[in-house]
C-alpha cells in the first residue's frame, strides 16, 4: 500500500513539474551575446550593443536552437525599428541554411518599410504574413512597442501594444500557394529577420514560455470565404473596406471583431460637414479620440461643398485619407440637394439636372483636396428608371 502511494505521489509531483514548466518565462536573450541562437547566412547581419539585439544587414535568419522545438508557446518581445526596416519573427521553422524561410510562419516587423522596385510591400508590422496581412501600421519607428504571439493546436493569436491584430483559425487542409506552401502549424524553432542593408530592427527582450496542448477550434467563416481571403492575402492584394461609419447601433468593438474573423482590415469614417455629426476642429478631435490606438485606417467623409471652410488644413491632415461624393451640393437656384433624400432633392428638368452633377464632380476632383471620390454614378431615386440612359 506504501509503495503505491509513493508511486501517486511521485507521478502527482511530476505532473506539477511538468505545469510548472509550461508556465514558466524563458528569456531567449541574455543580453550579452548570441548564445543558444545561430545564423543560417551572413552572421555579421546579427548582434548584441548594450544589451539588444540588432538585427540590420545582408539577409539572415537567426535561429534559437537551445531546448526543444516549440509547439504552443506564447512568446512576447520589445521590438523596436528604424525608418524602411523590415523585420520578422518566424515561429515552427527549421534552421533552413540559406535563402527566404520555408518552413513556418512569420509574424511581420515593418513599420514603414514600402518595398524596393516594383514590388510594393503592404503587410505590416503583426502581420502573419501572406495568411492574414495588417495593412495598417499600429506601430511607430523609433520607439519601443510589444509584439505578443500565441499558438495553440490551430489557433494563431498575434497583439501588437495590447491590441489584437490577428485571430487566425488554420482550417484542416488550408490552401496554400506553391510559395508558401510550408507555411502550415507544426513544430519547431523560433528565428528573427535580417532583411538587407538598409533595415535596423532591435529587440530587447524575447521570452516564451510552453502550453499544454488543446482542442482545436473550428472555423470562424465557411472554407471558401477562408480559401479566398487566403488567395489575397498570398498575392498582396489589401483587402480592406476602407468605407465604415459607427452608425445604427454598430461599435468600434463590433468592427474589430468582424475584422479579425473575416481578415478584412478597415477604415472608419465619420460624416463630416455642415449639417452632419463632425462640424468643425473640435468635434473632429472628440472623434480620433474615440478611435485612438486601433488598429484601423482613419478616414474622413467630406459632406457638402462648404466642408473646405469647416476644417483647418492641420484637422484634415490627421486623416489617413479624405474621400466624399456628389451627393450633397447647392443647385443652380441655391437649394442644398441631397440626393439620396427624396424630400431634398429637386430635379427640375432631368437633362440639366444630369448636367449640373457632371459638372460638381468635376469642381470636386479639380478643387477639393480629396483622395478617393466615392459614389460616382448614384442618383436620385426619381432618375432610376431612367438610369441607364442618363
């Protein structure tokens, strides 16, 4: 009876051990040198000054080779990047000796990087990339910010300064381009990006700790909306919906989820202009306050002619982007027309009407200081029947 309670005892301890272990912080920098990391390709892209580590040269991958590979994990670590660098952290690879990572995911590190020729890089900074790409910078060059990565079973989670930016579900047989193809949950090693001669990217601190192992999650979305959005993403094609007002009961917090189900980023705006919820300076402020640190486009839907007069160039730079229409415009005989309005739109005789709005859409692109002209062949309910020919 004594020995089989030694035994429980024993097995009862080491299965706290083993907890204990899987909760337990691993610093993977020491702040000194490069030891329990190795270099695949040009090893001087890698160093340590005062305690960091500098990522910046030739391309290179660094591989953490101590312990065993990885599985679950959450990893957290203080990244910091000069101007265009271009950086990353890959999870579950293989200590591939030279050339682009295939084996694995990466999780971007690009603040401001644009790309070089013709290729245009969009993926930024938390970005699993071509998987699910974060199109908006929710980072800043020059300072310090945190990346947090977890992975269990399927589900891949990535915060950037707390904010969540990727809630990605890898489903049972995911699509994958012949490129990316080893880009698939596994196992394996942890490694940083050295990706030429003009990025810089530090890190200061890189600590993970093990977890058990769990259930894996089902889809979010149906397989063909994953597969599609995968294909896109593959390509670098930004899928974001770059028009979104928080009205008619929808919240910030109802747009960042659907973003991270569907990987679709997005840009909020609200209507700015007379007679609208955004007047002047003030009122504009209020507004960015209220999306401050999201991880989303900030745009600005510019209403009516006079919305020039409201803001002050400065109010309107802050904007990512400015877009607004035709919709509202002052006639010939002074009314103020919104068409999409039956009661405040007056179209005296079609032909002119037509006119009229050919030519506020060409003051518009000519004098407003606009990026996007949005809603270009809208009319009045009265003229639909008539549409095609109009």
């Amino acid at each position: 009876m004594k020995n089989y309670a030694l035994v429980f005892v024993f097995c009862f301890a080491l299965i706290l051990s083993i907890k204990a272990q899987q909760n337990e912080w691993l610093q993977l920098l020491n702040g000194n040198n490069l030891s329990g990391w190795k270099a695949n390709e040009n090893s001087s892209s890698f160093k340590v000054e005062n305690r960091v580590l500098i990522c910046s040269g030739a391309r290179g991958h660094l591989f953490y080779t101590a312990g065993e590979p990885y599985k679950n994990f959450e990893l957290i670590a203080e990244i910091k990047t000069a101007p265009n660098a271009n950086s990353g952290i890959f999870f579950h690879s293989d200590s591939h000796e030279k050339g682009w990572l295939e084996k694995g995911y990466e999780v971007q590190v690009n603040n401001t990087y644009a790309g070089v020729g013709n290729y245009r890089e969009t993926k930024k900074t938390g970005s699993l990339y071509a998987i699910r790409n974060v199109y908006y910078p929710v980072a800043n060059d020059n300072e310090w910010f945190t990346m947090r990565i977890k992975v269990i079973e399927n589900h891949v989670e990535v915060f950037v300064n707390d904010k969540q930016v990727i809630d990605y579900i890898q489903p049972e047989n995911p699509w994958r381009s012949e490129a990316h193809k080893g880009r698939v949950l596994d196992k394996g090693l942890f490694a940083l990006q050295a990706h030429d001669e003009k990025s810089k990217a530090w890190y200061k601190s890189i600590k993970v700790r093990r977890l058990p192992d769990g259930k894996k999650l089902p889809l979010k979305v149906d397989e063909a909306w994953e597969a599609t959005v995968t294909k896109l993403m593959d390509k670098g094609f930004p899928l974001v919906d770059y028009h979104v007002h928080l009205k008619g009961g929808l919240t910030l917090e109802q747009v960042m989820e659907n973003s991270l189900r569907l990987g679709i980023n997005y840009g909020v705006a609200p209507n700015c202009g007379l007679h609208f919820p955004v007047t002047n300076d003030a009122s504009l402020a209020t507004y960015m306050d209220t999306v401050k640190g999201q991880p989303i486009f900030r745009g600005m839907q510019a209403e009516g002619r006079e919305w020039i007069t409201l803001f002050s160039p400065e109010a309107i730079a802050k904007f990512d982007y400015v877009f607004t229409d035709a919709m509202t415009f002052t006639d010939y005989k002074g009314r103020r027309n919104r068409i999409w309005l039956p009661d405040e739109v007056w179209v005296d005789d079609k032909q002119q009407f037509m006119e009229q709005m050919v030519s506020k859409i060409e003051s518009i692109m000519s004098q407003e200081p606009v990026d996007i002209y949005v809603n270009p062949t809208v009319l009045p309910a009265s003229l639909m029947p008539e549409y095609e020919q109009l």
